[in-house]
C-alpha cells in the first residue's frame, strides 16, 4: 500500500480544500484546490462514494441501484462500505506516522 498527502505541484502547499461537483446520472468530481496559492491541484471522479457518520442515504444517494434489490443488500454494503472506510483511514493515518509524516 502506497501512501501519500495531496501536495501543490505549484507551491508546495499541503493545505488543499475540496470542492465537490454533483451532476445527474454522472460520477461525482472532487477538485482538489490549493489554498496557497489558488491551483487546481487534482481532479478526482468517484461512482461510489461515503460520507462517514452522515448514515444511510449519503451512500445510497452514490449507488444507485447497484447494492442490490432489498433493503438487506443495501444495508450489508452500507456496513461493509463503513468497515473498510473506517479501516482504511486508521491503516492510512498509521502508515503516514510510520513514515514520519504529521497527520
């Protein structure tokens, strides 16, 4: 697994916000702009996506139908969704630690 902080390719900086763009039948885009100096930093597109504590319908909203048909097959991936959210950021902020970055 590989590791890293979104860093300005203009200016260095690593203190970036996201804005977040939703469009009807089309993935989510995520611009990534410096707060240093204004810059487009990345562009991200994401057809599924979780918003952590924010519940149920944030995750279904991004699905569409493709957890299933019953409400036991969207609530199973919701739950697996979370799990591996909540993994991943605790494995992620662990490996930055390791490699001496603050976090």
């Amino acid at each position: 697994m590989e590791i890293h902080r979104q860093q300005c390719q203009q200016c260095g900086s690593r203190n970036a916000r996201n804005i977040l763009v939703r469009e009807a039948d089309a993935p989510m885009t995520i611009y990534v702009r410096c707060l240093g100096c204004g810059e487009l930093v990345a562009r991200y597109q994401l057809s599924h996506y979780y918003h952590h504590g924010k519940g149920i319908e944030s995750f279904l909203r991004s699905l569409g139908s493709d957890a299933g048909e019953s409400g036991r097959d969207y609530l199973a991936e919701f739950q697996r969704t979370q799990d591996q959210a909540v993994r991943g950021y605790e494995d992620a902020l662990r490996k930055l630690q390791e490699q001496g970055n603050d976090v």
